[in-house]
C-alpha cells in the first residue's frame, strides 16, 4: 500500500441519506480530530464538476454506455486530481458515490453488465495499482423510501435525469446494489437505512470507529 490514509464511500440508492449522513461524518470526525476531506461524486475537481452537468442534466438523452464513460472519466479526474493526493498525504477521504454507484446503477439499472467493470477498473487503476475504498458503507432503502424522501415537499434537493427514470429502474438498483453486497463480500457494511437519522448515523459511527480509531484505543482495565 502506497499511502496511509483511509478511503471510505457511502454508497446507496437515492434518497438513502447519504449526503445527510456525510454532514453528521464530518461533524464527527472533526470533533475527533481527524485528518480527513469530504468529497462527491461525480465531480469533486473542476473537469468532474462540468462532466457532472452533463450528466444529470435533463434536457441530456444519452446511451447507456456513454453515461458510464463519462461516469468513468469523472471518477478518474477526481481520484487522480484530489483522492490520492488527499490518501498520500494520509488523510481520511469521504466520498460520496464511487465504482459500486456505477456497477449498480448502469450495470444492473441499464442493463450494461460487465462492460461497467471493465471500464471502471481502467478508470480506477493508476500505475499498475486499483484504488478500491477500505470499506463501501452501504445505505439501503427501497426505492419507494428512497424517492419518496426526495419528492417530499420539503426536501431541499435538486431533482436530476436520473430520478425521473421509472420506477422499474430504481428496483434494479436497489437489487443491484443486494448482489454487490453478496459478490464483494468484505468490501461493505450495510446499514438499515429506513430507520431515524440518528440510528443510522449511530451504526455509520461504529463502522467507522473501528476503521479509523480502533488501533489507537487503549485498555486500562
Ligand atoms: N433517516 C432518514 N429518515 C428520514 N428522512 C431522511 C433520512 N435521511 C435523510 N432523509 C431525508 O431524505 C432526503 C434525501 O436525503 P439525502 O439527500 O441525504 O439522500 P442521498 O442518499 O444523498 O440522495 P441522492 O443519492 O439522491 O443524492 C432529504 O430530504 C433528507 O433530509
Ligand atoms: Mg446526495
């Protein structure tokens, strides 16, 4: 391993609170004083940012395999351009979405299959080496509890291209993400997310204590 910082996502269908839950993280983490950035995907740096427009504009129509590319040069301007030089510097790095959100959403939600593997692990790799996360902290939902969040009336969130797909869609996502559970076993937590904010940010905290704060925790008994 190249660098001493710890990689974390949070990963899950929308409207699971991941945004929410990342504002309590770095709530958290301050107050422990740890070294650490928050982050999004796509976007992140400048050129992931203008790719992010793309994207989720609406008025955007696009084939499958081109969402996924371009999905894939975001991720790869970010990671080069901020998360590794954040993980040299051994910083914590907490993002929001990474490879499981496209794995997910255009392999099992478009139907695009391993072509979005591939593709993402040429994104992913620089000089010889994968920059997989220590641990994929996986919030799930169904997509009825998930988007009626979003389209609650109070909910201060942009709607974007992909909320307006059909409901079908956010099924296989969510089923998506199930198998991903069950193929990358060890690379996620997964964590109820219907319950109150507070409780999921209590089990959040656990996974991430025992990442982050575990080795230096002392015994006195
Ligand atoms: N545990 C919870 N219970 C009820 N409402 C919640 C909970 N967590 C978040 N919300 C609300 O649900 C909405 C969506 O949350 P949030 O934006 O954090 O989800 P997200 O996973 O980031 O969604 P997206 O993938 O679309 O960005 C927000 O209005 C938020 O206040
Ligand atoms: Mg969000």
């Amino acid at each position: 391993m190249k660098y001493s910082g710890k990689f974390i996502v949070l990963e899950g269908p929308d409207g699971s609170g991941k945004t929410t839950q990342i504002a309590r993280i770095e709530e958290y983490l301050r107050q422990r004083g740890a070294d650490f950035i928050s982050t999004r995907e796509p976007g992140g740096v400048a050129v992931a940012e203008k790719i992010r427009r793309v994207i989720l504009d609406v008025d955007n129509a696009m084939s499958g395999l081109t969402e996924c590319l371009l999905y894939a040069a975001a991720r790869r301007e970010h990671l080069l351009n901020k998360v590794i030089p954040a993980l040299e510097q051994g910083k914590t790095v907490i993002c929001d979405r990474y490879v499981m959100s496209s794995l997910s959403y255009q392999g099992y939600g478009r139907g695009l299959g391993s072509d979005v593997l591939d593709i993402n692990k040429r994104a992913i790799s620089v000089n010889g080496e994968e920059y997989w996360p220590d641990i994929n902290i996986y919030l799930d939902v169904t997509p009825e509890v998930g988007l009626g969040r979003i389209h609650a009336k109070d909910a201060d969130r942009e709607i974007n291209r992909l909320d307006l797909e059909q409901a079908d869609f956010h099924q296989k996502v969510r089923d998506g993400y199930l198998q991903l559970i069950q193929e990358y076993e060890g690379q996620f937590a997964e964590i109820d997310a219907s319950q109150s904010e507070e409780q999921v940010f209590a089990d959040i905290k656990n996974v991430i204590d025992s990442l982050l704060f575990a080795e230096s925790r002392q015994d006195f008994s």
